[in-house]
C-alpha cells in the first residue's frame, strides 16, 4: 500500500499527503512533542483544536515510564493518551547518547542507565522495535546512533555504518502491518557520508527517511547546508523527515530544501518561559511594554488565547507565576506553528511558496545567531536529563 503522495511541487518545497491508520497527514507538516505521552498543559480535545493531526512520543522515556506492559495492557499509546490522531514514536537514540556518561554502545546495542532511578538497561534495535510495535505508533523509528558535534571522522563513520547494520536489523523484525518503519540518515557534517547514508538506507525502501544528528546546537547555516546535500539523495516518492527543527523561520527553510516533516519541543517549551511567536517574531511576554497592553498577543491570531484574552493579562500570569500561563502561551505558540504550516502548504499548491517565505522572513525578526546557539548550548548542558 502506498502510504506518500505527492500532490505539488513548487521549486524544491513539496506537498503531499501521508497516510496513516490514524487519519490522512497534509504535507508539510510540524509534530508537537509530546514526550511522556502528554502535550504538556494540553488535553487531547485542544490539541485537534489547535490544528495538529500528529504528535511524537519518545520511546526512551515511555519505556522507562510507565513501561511498555502497561500501555499494552491499557490499550496502546492511542487509547492510553485519548488521542485519536497519528502518532510518531522516535527510538529514544538520541536520549541515550545524549546522556553520554551514562551510556554505553556496542554493535548489538547500547546500554544505559536511567536518568531517573539509576537501573540499569540495554536496548537493541530489535528491542526499539519492539517497544515501538508495542505502543502501537503509527510510526516508528530506527535505533540509530547520532555522533556528537565534535566527533572525529572515524568515530561519524563508525555511527554511521552501525547505524545502517541496526536499521537492516530494525527492518528484518518490524511486522506492525499498521506502522510505517522510518530509517535516520547519519554522518555527522560530512558531505560524503551523508550522500553514503541517504543512498544506502534508501535502497532498504523503507516508508519514509529521517535526516538525524543536525539542530543541536551547531550554525544554522551548517544546517542547511547539510540538509541541502542530503535531500537530492532520498527518494522523492518518499516522505522526508528532519528531526528536531521547530522555529517558525526553520520551518520556512526545512520545507525549501525539500522537507515534509519535522518536529521540536522549541514552541511548546519557550512557551513555558514567556517567549511567545508573532508574524514579526518572538516577545517576551512578561517585558513591562504588555503589562498593560489590552489587545490579544497577536491581533490576527485565532487562537483561543487571543481570542479571549488580552496580552496584559497573559503577562500578569506570568508574573504571577500561574499555572494558566503555562496553558495559554503553549495553545497560542502550537496554534501559530499549525497556522504557519498551512499557509506554506497553501503557498505551495498555489504555487508562490518562493514568494511567501520571502515576505514572511523580511516581516519576522530572527532571534541573533550567536545568542541563539550560546542558548541552546547552555540549554542542552543544563537539561542533559531532561524532557519536554
């Protein structure tokens, strides 16, 4: 069964539809995080509001929390969370590696140690599959192993060629008829092992790709250029998937180098701290310019934060330090990313994505570069156990 259809493509940005056993996906599409199978604030009802109709879920921390029996026992991942759209598992590779001290990899897997209670563990690819089998995702991806940012050569080689063996390992035991198995791309900022890894993981034909081991922290433009030379080398009958972008001017990009997919904890968590998204970028709420400001955070916004509110309040609760502010500021800032990614699929099929994204990044003041990635390094430092 085809699952990825292509319906127009404009320059490189594409538009298609991806189809699960949860509902039909619109391409370009954004995935709110929700590690712990949770949108944190949120309740199933408001997510479909706000206009997402697929979320991720991380396979490390619901393996660890509450255990995959108990998800099974109780119903799947699906019926668990009442969440009746798609869902994307990741393997958890990127939380395992990320706790570098605690972790250990091998050809047949990686062992660990939980960040929560000190036990001990040791997955598998055929392990990450079967978890994810039993969640009952409606995707599923590949145990991969990202290489760090300041890798050595040999080392991204070695991750990469180990990542190809579990992704041929995760292929041979996947038998969910309902869930898509995802390959993650590796190789580090190396434009030859990232041509190596898109062509050898797209002759598996798996359902989809995901490009791995990019937006942690590195220049963006380093990014894109990875991206730029990754995608050409993926099928393009295939849905392309790049992990952890999740700024509205990112998603811009990603989808003008050719991507379908994407994801971050970037809305959801800034929106715990103030930091809300505007067509003319990211405020902080609780600066004294919207102490008094009795008009919605955004004038055109449909959320129902601006549609109820006014910007003055949603700063008194902050300053308050009310938990309604965590909700407000999470439902405008997923809203504002589901509107965004209608607007480019709209641009896309009407055929002037090129002249959108120009238009919206000469109204949208970015965050400054140098500022951005001192934040996200601190952030990764600081938060190495933490989750969405």
């Amino acid at each position: 069964m085809k699952s990825f259809s292509l319906t127009t493509v404009c320059g490189t940005a594409r538009a298609g539809e991806l189809s699960t056993a949860h509902g039909i996906i619109p391409t370009p599409v954004f995935m709110p995080v929700g590690s712990q199978a949770t949108i944190k604030t949120l309740v199933s009802d408001e997510i479909v509001a706000l206009g997402a109709p697929i979320i991720l879920s991380n396979t490390y921390h619901l393996y660890l929390r509450p255990g995959v029996e108990i998800i099974k026992k109780l119903g799947g991942l699906h019926r668990f969370m009442n969440w009746d759209g798609a869902i994307l598992t990741d393997s958890g590779g990127y939380q395992i590696f990320s706790l570098s001290a605690l972790s250990k990899v091998c050809n047949e897997g990686v062992s660990f140690r939980s960040h929560i209670d000190g036990s001990s563990h040791f997955i598998t690819p055929e392990k990450a599959v079967e978890l994810q089998e039993g969640f009952g995702s409606d995707i599923a991806m590949v145990l991969d192993e990202p290489s760090p940012a300041d890798a050595t050569p040999a080392k991204v080689r070695d991750a990469m060629e180990r990542t190809h063996r579990w992704a041929e390992r995760c292929f041979a035991v996947h038998r969910r008829d309902a869930q898509q198995l995802f390959a993650i791309v590796q190789g580090g900022f190396d434009h030859a092992m990232r041509r190596y890894s898109a062509e050898y993981l797209s002759s598996l034909d798996l359902p989809g790709y995901a490009i791995g081991g990019l937006s942690l922290g590195e220049p963006k433009e380093l990014t894109w250029e990875m991206v730029r030379h990754t995608t050409p080398y993926l099928p393009s009958c295939k849905p392309r998937y790049l992990m952890g972008v999740g700024s509205p001017e990112d998603l811009i990009e990603a989808v003008s180098l050719g991507i379908d997919m994407m994801d971050c904890v970037l809305p959801t968590r800034v929106a715990r701290n103030g930091a809300l998204f505007t067509r003319q970028g990211r405020i902080n709420i609780t600066n004294a310019a919207f102490r008094e400001q009795d008009m919605p955070v955004e004038k055109d916004c449909d959320c129902y934060t601006c549609r109820h509110f006014s910007a003055a309040y949603v700063s008194h609760l902050f300053h308050a330090r009310e938990l309604l502010a965590y909700r407000l500021s999470t439902i405008h800032n997923l809203r504002f990313m589901a509107r965004l990614i209608q607007d480019i699929r709209t641009a896309i099929l009407d055929g002037v994505f090129e002249s959108f994204r120009q238009q919206f990044l000469s109204e949208y003041r970015i965050t400054d570069e140098d500022v951005r990635i001192s934040q996200k390094q601190k952030w990764i430092k600081a938060h190495k156990s933490e989750i969405d």
